[in-house]
C-alpha cells in the first residue's frame, strides 16, 4: 500500500483479504523496489489533490514498484493512473468512480444520513455496497480496498460484503 497517509484503505484491505498489508511512503516504496522486494500487489492511492505540473511521488514509487509486483492497483480518475495503465496494459488493475474503462467502477453514488453507497461494476457482476458514512465520506478509499482485494482473487460479492462488516 503506498499513499500519503489520511486514509482507510490499508485497514480496509487487510480486513478483506486476511493478507497483511505493508504501509508505504512513496520514499519507501522506491526503497523497497531498489532492495529487489516482491509484492503480490501494489495499491497506489493517487487520489489525493496535488499539483499537476509535476510527478507526484506516489507516481514515482508507482513506476519504481510495477516492475516488483503482479498487479498494479491505480485509480483512473488520476492523469497519473490513466498513464499507468496505458504503459503496462495487463498488468494494472484499475478503479474509478464513473469511468467506464476501469476494472472496477463506481455508479449510482449515494450520501445517506448514515452511510455511503454505491454500486460497484466489474466485468463479472455487478452489486450494492453499503458502508458507514464515518467522520466523512470516504468513497476512494472503500474503491481501492475493494480494487485491491479483487486484483487478488477475490470475488466481488464476497468482498463488497466484507466491505460491509468491516466499519
């Protein structure tokens, strides 16, 4: 998991997949790829606003890490990601909240008084997730955990009940 830091996914992805989950800085993750470690995937959270003149660390520890890993995990609704996937086609496995190229997209997304929901579109089905709302609404993060656990394996019924659980 490499990121910048406020956010749900890592806890959130361990829970569903029972894997453990290795918190990285961008720094760390370019120090990890440069120490020749292996992962089975790599979660990128590249959602976070920044400025667009230049590469984000995160994709830089992105780059550094698609060559250590299976499958890259990258939201398309970042410039940064769409590039990714174009680089390495196969081998990225994308989420979005409305694009409709992704793996895994968001549709028909609802603030409740008390939770966040949304239905979650793969190639292979489609179903209903219904989270705690929390401090604030957290959509991204509950796409990348459940992106994460699909890129590994997991059916998408399972994990978006899981996903339920876990708040």
């Amino acid at each position: 998991m490499v990121g910048g830091g406020d956010t749900l996914t890592a806890g959130l992805l361990g829970g569903l997949t029972g894997c453990p989950v290795e918190r990285l800085t961008p720094c760390q993750a370019v120090a990890a790829a440069q120490e020749g470690r292996w992962y089975r995937a790599v979660v990128v959270e590249n959602f976070e606003p920044r400025d667009r003149r230049s590469l984000s660390g995160c994709a830089a520890a992105r780059w550094a890490l698609s060559q250590r890993t299976q499958v890259t995990v990258v939201a398309l609704d970042d410039q940064e990601g769409r590039r990714l996937a174009a680089e390495l086609p196969g081998r990225v496995y994308a989420y979005s909240d409305g694009r409709p190229q992704a793996d895994l997209t968001a549709k028909n997304v609802r603030l409740r008084a008390d939770r966040l929901e949304f239905e979650a579109l793969t190639d292979g089905g489609l179903t209903r997730v219904r989270v705690p709302l929390g401090d604030r609404p957290r959509l991204y993060d509950h796409l990348a955990a459940l992106a994460g656990a699909l890129a590994v394996g997991m059916p998408l019924e399972r994990a978006a009940r899981l996903l339920e659980q876990r708040e």
